[in-house]
C-alpha cells in the first residue's frame, strides 16, 4: 500500500493493488473500501503525493476501517 494522492491535508488515496485504491479521509477518521482507482480519480481533484517514510502507518494508526 502507498499513497499516490491527496486532496489538501484531509483526504488521501491509497493504492492497494494494481486498480484498486482506498481513500483516507482524515476529517472523518474512516479508510474507505476499495474501489477502481482511475474512478476514484475521475471524481475529483487529486494532485500526486509523495509521503514521507512511515506516513501512511502513522495515519491509518487515526482512522478506523469502514
């Protein structure tokens, strides 16, 4: 898993696999089910990200799974 994408600081995407991403809204607290990454990416503004070593972990520690 890595992010590939963010909108500001609040809402991530995460690749989970080759088509599948998951997003990480940290305003809600929730990592969203996996769904087709260019749809997701079709339904609004991402830009690239490039996360620091060990981000990803430190946010998932803060969100719960839906």
């Amino acid at each position: 898993m890595k992010i590939i994408a963010h909108q500001g600081t609040s809402a991530y995407l995460v690749q989970v696999s080759k088509d599948k991403s998951r997003v990480l809204d940290m305003d809600q607290k929730i990592f969203f089910k996996p769904f087709n990454t260019q749809s997701i990416l079709a339904r609004g503004y991402w830009e690239e990200y490039t996360p620091k070593e060990g981000e990803l972990e430190k946010l998932l520690k803060k969100v719960r799974e839906e």
